[in-house]
C-alpha cells in the first residue's frame, strides 16, 4: 500500500456504501446527528435501547415522545453508527441522541429535560 493510501476508521468497515461524508468522517460533535436527520424527518431524537439479545433497538422519537416511522432495515444501521460514535456510552440503560445538537444523554435525563 502506498504511503498516500488512507485507511478507514475500523467503525466505518461494515457501513452501506453512499452514505454521507459526514456520516464517515465525523468532524464535530453534531455531524452525526445532522447526517442522521434526514433519516428521521421529524425526529428530534433517537433513543438507543439495548435489548437482552445484545443488540439495539432504534426508535426516533418527536418532542413529545411519539414514534417517527423508521425504515426497519434503516434501525441497527443507525445503532451502528450511534454507538462507534459514542463508545464510551454506558448502554445498560437507553440512550437519547438529540439531533439539533448532537447530545448523546440518558434517556432518563432526555425526558427531564437533559439536566
């Protein structure tokens, strides 16, 4: 390989093909959320629940709590790139991803208004 040659973060190695720059080079803190945004239309946030089976279950949510259809196939996509962004998260419990700020909360804090 030559010395030019650049190698993707090892988060990035199972994602789609045609996703959005941002998505794989995660610049700020809100370039995740704003990527993910369009996804969601709607969505104010994405609450991350990790499931007894070990794996995650994605919801968006709007800003009083009621479900913004997702595209099934679209769920642990999102999961995926949420969690590599975040893998400091404890994620025994939900989490909430605010997409206006990029915020990864508790989603216990989330609905107490993030304090």
């Amino acid at each position: 390989m030559s010395s030019s040659a650049r190698t993707a973060p090892s988060h990035t190695a199972t994602f789609p093909t045609g996703l959005p720059a941002a998505v794989t080079s995660l610049s700020s803190p809100g370039a995740l959320a704003s990527s993910l945004r369009p996804m969601a239309p709607g969505a104010t946030h994405l609450r991350l629940t990790l499931t007894t089976g070990g794996h995650f279950d994605t919801r968006a949510l709007r800003a009083d709590g009621s479900d913004v259809p997702l595209a099934e196939h679209l769920r642990p996509v999102l999961a995926r790139w949420i969690a590599a962004d975040h893998p400091t998260a404890d994620w025994r419990e939900p989490h909430d991803l605010h997409l206006a700020t990029g915020l990864l909360v508790p989603s216990a804090r989330s609905a107490e208004g993030g304090r």
